[in-house]
C-alpha cells in the first residue's frame, strides 16, 4: 500500500514540475514576459531620450532667434536682405561604360 502512495505522490509531483515549466503561466512564460519588459524599457529609453531633444529644441525655438534664422536659411533657403547667396553645384559624374564595350 505504501508503494501505490509513493508512487502516486511521485506522478503527482512530476505533472506538477511539467506544469511549472511548461505549462501556461509557467516559468517559460515567465522569461519570455521579462525579455518582453526589459526590451520595452530599452525603447522606452530611446523614445524618451528623442522626446527630450525634440523638446530642447522646441524651447529653443521659442527663446532664440538664431535657431529660427537657422533654421530658415538651411530648409527654406532664405537670405537676409543686401546678403548674395551663392550656391555650387557639381556636375554629376560621367555614365560609366563597361569595359566590354570598347
């Protein structure tokens, strides 16, 4: 009798084990939702890290003017009057022709 009870205790504990790593809500589960944390943080951090330069820059804006007038001569290309702009352009490189066709 005391077998049969060893025994079952002893099925009962491993279908326990099976559950605890695999089974839902399982150790598995568990390291796989703190990979999922850890790496929202990491994006956390970068977006974070952007917000606040896009913040820096927006105080920036609003207090400076050298970063308007900078920022309209570069994506607006605005001068100030009596000023020459002057801008070089490249020529592009010459098409290339491939060695067979000499």
């Amino acid at each position: 009798m005391l077998r049969y009870v060893a025994l079952l205790l002893l099925i009962l504990l491993i279908a326990l084990e099976v559950k605890l790593w695999v089974g839902q809500g399982g150790m598995a589960e568990v390291w796989r939702l703190e990979k999922s944390v850890a790496d929202q943080k990491h994006e956390n951090e970068a977006l974070k890290a952007r917000n606040d330069a896009l913040a820096a820059e927006v105080a920036n804006l609003k207090d400076g003017d050298e970063a308007i007038e900078e920022r309209a001569r570069s994506e607006l290309g605005l001068v100030k009057p009596g000023e020459q702009f002057y801008q070089v352009v490249e020529p592009p490189d010459p098409v290339r022709k491939p060695d067979g066709d000499r």
